[in-house]
C-alpha cells in the first residue's frame, strides 16, 4: 500500500526496508542516516540499534550484539570503534571480523590458522 519505488533500479520495496531489496540503494530520505550490512536485509525498524563493533543491526530488546556478542552498553559507545583495526582478521568460514589477538573466531570457534583458509 505505502511501498516506495527505487530511485535506482525502479523496483517496488515494502514501507520497513530501509534500503533496496534489489540493489541496496537507500530508501529515499535516508541518505542522511547511516545504515549499515546487517543480518535482517535492510529492514531497520525505528527502535533498533547498531553495534558499532561489527555493525550488526539489533533489535531492540536486545541486551548484547546478536553477532559479536558485546554487551549493548560498550556496542553503542562511540569510543568502542578506537579498538577496530585494519589488522583484523576475517574467518573465511562464517565471515565475522576478528581481533588480531584472537587464536579462535569468536562466532564459529574454528581456529585462527583453519579460518583464515576455510
């Protein structure tokens, strides 16, 4: 009823996506706002929080991150994203972002020398 067309692609998204379900472009509007890859494709409620450690979008009766699992008090700090590294490493089997001092992924458990080549 109230969908909003994309101004890139033309396509036809539902009202709660904040970004294009086809292309990823903004919802109009929002190209102030800084919306972020997250686990729900785009669809950012108003109430949400985003967890400034690995930029995962949370609900909002979430107490800690759903993806890197900081409490939502240190995810929310501004001063959290000092700690973020260009030294990170990724674990190639479940994609999360790593801190270098890491031997393991802190999502999936596999260690670091396994992960890096999965």
């Amino acid at each position: 009823p109230n969908n909003w067309v994309c101004g890139s692609c033309k396509n036809s998204n539902w009202p709660h996506r904040t970004i294009c379900n086809r292309c990823k472009s903004l919802k109009p509007g929002l190209e102030n706002q800084t919306t972020r890859n997250n686990n729900n494709n785009g669809n950012m409620n108003e109430n949400d929080w985003v967890c400034l450690n690995c930029d995962n979008n949370n609900r909002p009766f979430r107490t800690e991150c759903n993806k890197c699992k900081l409490s939502k008090a240190e995810a929310i700090n501004p001063a959290i994203a000092q700690f973020r590294t260009n030294s990170d490493w990724l674990c190639m089997s479940c994609g999360n972002s790593n801190y270098p001092y890491r031997i393991a992924c802190n999502k999936c458990s596999l260690p670091k020398r396994q992960a890096m080549t999965a």
